[in-house]
C-alpha cells in the first residue's frame, strides 16, 4: 500500500487520538528508520524515549524471536521464568525488593498508586489516602493518572477525577512541604518533567523531598517512565541524587518498543499488596520479559551509561553554541540525553523543516524542542542534527 492509501486507511478507522505527520515509518535500523517510500530519517524522538538501545536492536531482536517460537504467554497463575529473571535484574540494580509488571506507564503508575493507597490504609491509617503530585507533571491517561497528572489540558472533559489528589510547583520545596496534610499518603514526581518540557529541578530538590517525605512518614513515588533505563546517563535517574524512593515506576525504554510496564517497591512497602489486590492478564508475559531482559542486559553489559553523559554533553555544549546564533533560542536543558531546546516561537514549524531534511525531533507544550535519541547515536549524528536545526532555523 502506497503512503496516501496507507493514511486514508488509518484515518478513516482509527480513532483521533494524535495528530499525526504525513509519513508511515516502516522500517529501522540503529538510530535510523525509513518511510514506506524509501526515504530515511535520523530518529531523534525514539518512539519518545523508548527506543533507547536503537531499532531492531540484535539482541533484543533475537530474544523475542526465540521466545516467540517457544511460548508467548501463559496466566500469571503460573511461574514464568524470564519474568522472575528480569525482575531480579530490576532488584539487583536498584532500591527496590519487588517488582510488580504491567503493560505501560499508566498502569505502572495505577499500580503505584493502588500500592501507596493500600499500604497507608493499613499501616499509616485509614484518613491518610492523598497524594501530592507536581505541576506540568504527566503521568499517564487513566482516570487515576489524568488525575495525578498536573495539568488541566489532559483532564478537561473527563470530570469528576479522583478524590485525594493536590498539586504544587515543582521544583518548589516550600509549598510541597506546605501542602502536607493529615491526610497525605506520599508524594509523586518525576525527576525530570519529560511531557512538561523537560524541566530540570535543582540538583538537591530530589533529596531534600526524600527528607520531607521521611520527616512526614509519607511515601517518596518517582516516576520514571521516561527518565528510567539509561536516559540521564544512569540507570535510573534517581541515583544522581543518592537517593532511594519507596516506590518507582517504569515502561518507556524497558522493552525497547515491546510494550512493558513495571512498579517497583521495597519490602516494606510491598508487603501490602496481596493476591487479589492488583492483577494483569498481560503483565510480565513471556515475550515481554524476553523484550525486557535482552534489553536490561544490554544496557548493564554495553557502556551505554558513560557514553550517554558524554554525547549529552556534547550536543547539549552544540545547542549552547546554537543560542548565539538563532535569537529564537530561549533556553537549552538537559541531562543525558533527554534534552531540550526552548524556543521563543511555535516549535511546530521547525519539527517539520527537520523532518523534510530527514531528521525526525519532537516538540512539547508548543514551544520545548525534545530531543530523546538513542542512546546508541554518534557524535557525527548530534553535528547531523545540528546542521539540520541550524539550517531550519535560518530558513524563514
Ligand atoms: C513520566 C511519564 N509517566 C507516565 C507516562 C505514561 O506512559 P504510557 O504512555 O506508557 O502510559 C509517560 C508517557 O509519556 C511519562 O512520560
């Protein structure tokens, strides 16, 4: 089927959820993937922070297929060997003691949430339920994470929302520690605002919520889907802070695009949750944790983390340079390689000058430029990249 056919077909049949450019991707390789015309394009958007070990990784490739050839999927009624594997590879890298798999973001952080809730029920009393969550955070679509997520545009016209949910800026520890409450369960945050325009905090706020959170017996729950499995140049973008959460969440980059959720928790925590409590039909399935696995490996096995800081570095030290040029340029921001370029003008229009140039980036909140490359990519990539921005820029 040709590109206009392939686009009636989708638009006449699937619901309007996106709005969509006019290219069908239909194959990858690396940091590169190819439209159904043959045209090819640098991928710096990676399926938005998911493909962080490239297209078609090989080892990841091989893993579901032979997974694949011998069993897909089995009730979570019975044991099911790579999900206890990549479950102790998530424990034995990070805070956590237990591992609970699902099948994206939003239903690691429902998890999340269901836990905190049943955990303070029966350990910190019946009237403690709420969560603080931030403003311009995002964590998922469900009703429970439209709710946690703090801003209105994703909640308008799906009222009522939850109950026991505040918001307070991020990056502001004053009000955070002003909202506690008698009734306030945990606080939930992302280290880094991903969908909010990657927005860095100070380099103690992470720790200084941690103090608030244990000086208020209250839960520390970090979003990771997006920051998590490599993207900061750690494992998990808590670890600059040397901190430990009570509970986080994970999907995005676990699978490298097979969809995996995960919510993790210490013991303690995790005690709360019974047979019966939260379930997922889905969740941990064999071809997923084969995804997962392969993925996690890689990653630990590859020096992808030091490579990550350095080519973070370095394109973010090009952007800086880019500044002086291009009076459109507001702020650049990043860590790892989650990176973004804030502009004084709709980003729309330079998304779509990079994409004809065959460099594909993302723009959030109309205005933030994301880049969210591979981990993989080279230093020529980034000076490809810049080359492109610099031109796009310069076009009027
Ligand atoms: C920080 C964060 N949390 C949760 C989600 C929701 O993840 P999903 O789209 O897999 O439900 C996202 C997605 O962008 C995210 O960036």
């Amino acid at each position: 089927m040709r590109e206009k056919e392939i686009i009636a077909l989708a638009d006449q049949n699937i619901m309007n959820t996106y709005k969509r450019f006019p290219i069908v991707l239909v194959k990858g390789a690396g940091q590169r993937v190819w439209d159904v015309n043959g045209k090819e394009y640098l991928d710096f958007v990676a399926g938005i922070a998911v493909c962080n070990l490239g297209h078609t990784h090989p080892q990841v490739v091989a893993a579901i297929k032979e997974q694949a050839e011998t069993l897909t999927h089995v009730s979570n009624l019975y044991y099911i060997e790579p999900q206890a594997q990549v479950a102790k590879l998530l424990v034995d890298n990070s805070f956590a003691d237990k591992v609970f798999f699902c099948n994206s973001g939003a239903e690691a952080n429902e998890a999340a949430i269901k836990l905190a809730r049943k955990y303070a029920h029966e350990n910190l009393g019946s009237e403690k339920f709420e969560l603080i969550t931030m403003k311009d955070s995002f964590h998922g679509r469900t009703m429970a994470t439209i709710t946690a997520t703090g801003q209105e545009k994703f909640q308008f016209g799906f009222t009522p929302l939850l109950d026991g949910f505040t918001y307070v800026p991020f990056n502001d520890l004053a009000a955070l520690e002003a909202a506690i409450t008698g009734k306030t369960c945990g606080v939930m945050v992302e280290p880094i605002q991903g969908e909010g325009g990657v927005n860095i905090p100070d380099d103690k706020y992470l720790a200084e919520v941690r103090k608030i959170c244990d000086r208020h017996n209250i839960l520390l729950i970090i979003d990771e889907v997006q920051t998590g499995i490599g993207r900061t140049g750690k494992l998990f973008a808590y670890e600059h802070s040397a901190i430990q959460p009570d509970i986080m969440t994970l999907a995005k980059a676990l699978g490298s695009g097979f969809p995996v959720g995960a919510m993790l928790a210490t013991d303690k925590i995790a005690q709360a949750f019974n047979p019966g409590n939260h379930a997922s039909t889905f969740g941990g399935n064999f071809l997923a944790m084969a995804a997962a696995k392969a993925t996690l490996q890689t990653i630990l096995q590859e020096d992808l983390l030091d490579g990550c800081r350095k080519k973070g570095e370095y394109f973010l030290a090009q952007l800086k340079k880019m500044q002086s040029r291009h009076k459109i340029i507001r702020e650049v921001r990043g860590k790892g390689l989650m990176i973004a370029c804030e502009l004084t003008v709709d980003g729309a229009d330079i998304v779509k000058k990079c994409m004809n140039r065959g460099v594909l980036i993302n723009c959030t909140g109309g205005k933030i430029l994301r880049f969210v490359p591979p981990l993989i990519i080279s230093v020529q990539d980034i000076d490809v990249v810049i080359n492109v921005l610099d031109e796009a820029m310069g076009e009027k």
